[in-house]
C-alpha cells in the first residue's frame, strides 16, 4: 500500500501505479484522482489534504462510498478446473492491513511513504461546497432592442383628452340630422340674413338637448354657463338680421363661433381660452368614429329594415310635397308667390351649397356634442410657475414703469389732454401726427401693461399677506396708470376724427381700445376678488357686449351721420362714403342733389335684387325703399376731398 503524493509549487500530477506481473492480482481500480490542489508549502513530498483542504467537486451533491469491487470490470467465467490454461493460479492474498501508526501520523505531519507510491483516499463524508457560480456573459448587442420595450408613453390626447364615451347615442344622431337640414335649407352664404340665426339657433339647441340628457356628474360645464354662451351665439348671428355692414357681420360670426365653443368646453384658464377655439374643430375630426360607432350600434338595435323604411319614408314625404306645391302653385298665382318666397332659386350649385352647408352643421354638431361626451383639459392643468421672485425682486421693474406712468400723466398734462390750440401752436405737429402717432403708442403701451401684469402675476410671490397686499396695491396703481392712458388714447383718436372725419377703421379701433379700458377694470376687480378663474371667460364676455353695442350703434350709418354733417362746412371723402353698407342709405339720402345719387350708387346695386326669406335683412330692406332703382355711377361720378 503507497501513500499519497505531497503537494509540490507546480500543478499536481498523481502518480501512476507500477503495472502488475503475470503472476500477480491486478489491482482494483482506483478512484478518479482529484482535483488539483494548489501548493501549500515548498515541500516536494506528497501529503493527505486535510479537511479544510478536501477537493472541491462540481456538482453539488454527496458522492457515494466508492467501492473498489464494483469499479472492477467482470472477469469472464472460469474454465472447468479452475484455471484457464496458460495461466498459473495466483495465491491468496493476505488482508490489507490499515496505515501504519507512524505512517499515518507522518502523513498528517505532511511526510509521506516512499517516493513512487500511489494513495488511495476515502471518499468525502459529507457534501462540498458548491462551485461559484461563473459570472454572465454581456448581452449580444445584435439582440439589444432600439425601442423602449414596456408601455408606451401616453399621448397629450389620451393625459388631457381621453375618450370615455366609445359610441355617440340616438339624441346626438338626431340632432346632427336636424341641425345639417336646417343649417341647409336655410343659411345664405353670401351675406347676412335671417337664416344665419335660424341656423344657430337648430345648433345650440341640439348641443343643449345633448347637455340636458347628461348626466349631472359627467358634465364638463354647467347647463347655466352653456346657456348663456348659447344666447349670446344666437345673439351674434341675429346681428345680422339687422345690420347690412358685412365687416360687422363677420366679427360677428367669428364671435358666435367662440361663444359655442365656450359653451361645450370646460377651460377656464387663459391658455384653454384659446384652446377651445382649437379644440371644437378638431373635435369634429375626432368625432367621425365615434358617430360611425353609434350609427352601427343603432342599425344593430333597430335593423336594416329599419333604416331603410326610414329613409323610405322620408324619400315619400319629399315626393309628395314636391308633387301638390306644383299643382297648387299652377293653379293659384298668390300660392305660386309664396312658393317662390320659400323656395330658393335652383341651378347646378344649388345640391353642391346644400351638401357643404349640411355637412358643415352636422360636423360642427357632433364636435360639440363629442366635446360635452369628452371634455377636454387642454390647456387647463396647474400651471407651473417655475421660479418664484421675492417681492424686492419685481418691485423695483413693476415700480420703474409706474414710476414712469406716473411722470407721463402727471408732467406732459398737455400732452395727454391736449386741444386744438395746443397742436396749432406746436410747430410742424399737424392733426394726423398727433393723433396717428400718439394713439398707436399708447396702444401699444396699454398691450405691453396687461403682458407686464400677466407675468407679474405669474411670477410674484404670495406666500404672506403682506406680499399680496403689496402685489395688489402696485398693480392696481399699474392697471389705473393704463386706464388713464386708454383715456388719452381716445381723446387723442376723437380730435383725429374730428378733423379729418370717421371710418370703419377708426371707429372699430375705438372700440377695441374701449374693450381694453374694460378688461382693465376687470383686472382691478380681480385684485380685490380671490378667485381668478372667471376672469378669462369675463374678457371674452366683454368683447362680445363690446360687438354687440357696436351692432346697436350701427357703425356704417354713424359715419354717414358724421360725415354728411360736416358736409356744408368742411369736405368730405363722397367716394368713401359710396362704399358703406346698405346700413347707411337713410343717412346719405340727406345729401344734396348730385352727391346724394353718387353715394348712392354702390347701394342701390346691390340692393336691387331682392331677397328670399333666408336672406332677409332690416338694412337692405330700408335700403331698398330709399333706392327703388338703380343708380348709375357714371352719371353721378364721386370725388375724393378732404
């Protein structure tokens, strides 16, 4: 029996068995050498590892006793005798005695048997330890994918306008139908009339019903406030049953158009103000599938057979109104007036003015009605207001312009108030750079103090209430600055006008520098208000109080007035006042001969073909009394004096 090998500095190499005779037993077979051990020490004898020094093996399970006899491979049966031949009998081997005592202890010590000897170990007792795990390999960056894998980000769409209504219901369809009809068969495209209120009037009042079906709780605005803005629509659009001016019509219009997209939206802040005249055109897009969807919805409810009866029906009713109108109308000619009243005059554009005009109204309908299903957010979150400033920081700006305010109104007095005799005694200053220059710089002026509020307002810090108090004192002093010199800028375009006449320009100007004194004194009522939020909505209120007094003045026949009385003394612009509106026949009718019939002119052109009932206007139809014929421009040709 050979004792194990002793660990050297190199790799351990286990020694190889002598082989065994003929004449001896082979030696059974040996367990697998183990693992390699490092060196321990410099001695080159082989020594037994010690328990803390036992080979660690791969897998992490206990081996089983090895068992030399097993590991022998089988011997093929003898021969009868015993022996095979050629082979002599091996004699019996005596027991294998244990290790030595002093063996064993030399080989604790590290000191084995002779050199050449082979080692058997017993196999472990107890289970080693695990191997460490080999460290990951690095990703393939062939498999790293360009995209963010996960859930996309939400779009601004779906963070401040999400759909929460997948289908549109029975009472939006009917109102887009209804309104599309009327919207149709009664709005006049190329100028004011009665149509255009009739036509508002079948919008709001679908876009209520749709409201009014809500419930209270999934509303975005309230039935009042949508009301109200609905009023003030049909309001806007009856201006022009009343006026002739087109200009004051389309401002008008446009005014109407804000107002239903007040009505249906739910902003309050400034930035969703302006959103919501975004947000109801494109609502009109966004709500194609989602009427797609209900009309589906209702044709699986009711059936095909249904819709087709529907239409059926309604294919009948035109029918048949169509075939009694025209034998009544051929046998009553009071009956045929009437008809040809109501109806309007038909040629090849007539389908095609139907179709967009329908189209239009329906569109505009279910934009709403998506608007009030889903409102919107946009433009109405909390707003971030970044840095805040202490009060040291925006007093010293804000306080350097009203500083400057303050020596503008209270040292150039003149200036501001300044008269006739002032300006003639000014040398090189006429009437036109006087008021042109004044009035546009402090128009200018009166636009840059409401910016300068605005973002103090942003800006300012209100933690105590000593810093509101100062916030609201200094702009408030601000706002009363700008106020005065919306006054100045008034008086300043009234000279103008005084010297030189009144136009459209300058009397819409006016109005709009009346606006901004308005929307003035409704900052300083916020000041003393907590709550901001209706302030927004208030301004446009006021604008649309400022168009409709502006309809009530009637701009065109106020510069007619004007103008035809300072006729006798003063000249006046005769080709200018023969392009105003039919709004201003009464008052140039007061003209003497000649210049009556050339202001007259463009007037009594275009009033001459009269109107149907969806084109009806109070202006024109005044017009039309005064001028019952047409005016020729080259018998009465206009001059331009001043």
């Amino acid at each position: 029996m050979s004792s194990p090998t002793e660990p050297s500095d190199g790799p351990h190499r286990p020694t190889v068995p002598a082989q065994p005779t003929p004449t001896e037993q082979p030696a059974p077979a040996e367990q697998p050498a183990p693992a390699e051990q490092p060196a321990t020490d410099k001695q080159s004898t082989p020594v037994e590892p010690t328990p803390a020094e036992k080979p660690q093996y791969p897998v992490p399970r206990p081996l089983e006793r090895h068992d030399p006899a097993a590991a022998q491979p089988p011997r093929p049966p003898s021969p009868p005798g015993g022996v095979a031949p050629g082979l002599r009998k091996a004699p019996p081997q005596p027991p294998r005695p244990g290790p030595h005592p002093v063996h064993q202890e030399q080989r604790q010590q590290g000191h084995g048997g002779p050199q050449g000897a082979v080692a058997t170990l017993a196999p472990p007792t107890r289970p080693p330890h695990p191997a460490p795990n080999p460290p990951p390999n690095p990703p393939n960056p062939a498999l790293i994918s360009p995209v963010r894998l996960g859930p996309p980000h939400p779009t601004l769409f779906q963070r401040h306008w999400p759909v929460r209504s997948v289908a549109a219901g029975p009472t939006v369809l009917i109102g887009g139908l209804v309104t599309a009809v009327v919207a149709a068969a009664a709005l006049p495209l190329d100028r004011p009339g009665i149509g255009w209120p009739v036509a508002g009037l079948a919008l709001v009042v679908a876009l209520l019903v749709v409201l009014l079906r809500m419930d209270p709780k999934q509303r975005g605005t309230s039935a009042v406030e949508a009301t109200c803005w609905s009023a003030a629509a049909v309001a806007l659009l009856s201006v022009g049953v009343f006026r002739a001016a087109g200009w004051l019509f389309f401002l008008c219009v446009l005014a109407a158009f804000g107002s239903v997209a007040l009505a249906v939206g739910a902003g309050r802040r400034v930035p969703a103000v302006f959103a919501a005249l975004v947000n109801l055109p494109m609502a009109g897009f966004r709500s194609l599938p989602w009427v797609r969807y209900g009309m589906s919805r209702a044709r699986a409810k009711e059936g095909a057979s249904g819709a087709t009866r529907l239409l059926g029906s309604i294919g009948l009713g035109v029918l048949l109104l169509v075939v009694f109108g025209a034998l009544f109308a051929s046998a009553d000619a009071a009956f045929d007036q009437i008809v040809q009243t109501i109806l309007p005059d038909l040629s090849l554009s007539t389908p095609l003015r139907w179709l967009f005009v329908g189209a239009v109204a329906a569109w505009l309908t279910f934009g709403g009605a998506f608007l009030l299903h889903n409102p919107s957010t946009l433009g109405d979150g909390r707003p971030r207001r970044g840095r805040v400033v202490r009060w040291y920081e925006w007093v010293v700006p804000v306080g350097a312009v009203l500083a400057v305010f303050g020596i503008f109104v209270g040292v150039q007095v003149a200036v501001l108030f300044g008269d006739r005799d002032y300006v003639m005694r000014t040398a090189g200053l006429t009437f036109a750079d006087y008021a042109r220059k004044g009035f546009w710089q402090l128009l200018v002026v009166t636009l840059l103090t409401l910016v300068v509020i605005a973002v103090t307002v942003r800006k300012a810090s209100r933690e105590t209430a000593r810093e509101r108090a100062l916030l609201r004192v200094v702009l408030g002093l601000l706002s009363l600055g700008a106020l005065v010199v919306v006054v100045s800028a008034l008086w300043r375009m009234d000279v103008y006008e005084q010297a030189y006449g009144f136009s459209r320009l300058r009397v819409l100007v006016s109005a709009f520098e009346l606006w901004l004194g308005g929307l003035l004194v409704l900052i300083m009522v916020a000041g003393v208000v907590p709550a901001t939020r209706w302030l927004p909505r208030a301004a446009v209120a006021l604008w649309v109080v400022t168009l409709l007094g502006l309809a009530v003045l009637n701009p065109d026949r106020f510069i007619a007035e004007q103008n035809v009385a300072r006729y006798a003394y003063k000249n006046a612009d005769l080709w200018y006042l023969s392009t105003l509106s039919a709004d201003a026949a009464p008052a140039l009718d007061k003209l003497p001969p000649g210049a009556r019939e050339c202001t007259l002119s463009g007037i009594s052109a275009d009033v001459h073909d009269g109107d149907d009932w969806r084109g009806w206007n109070l202006g024109r139809a005044e017009a039309r009394r005064i001028v019952p014929e047409v005016v020729s421009a080259d018998d009465y040709p206009c001059s331009r004096r001043y």
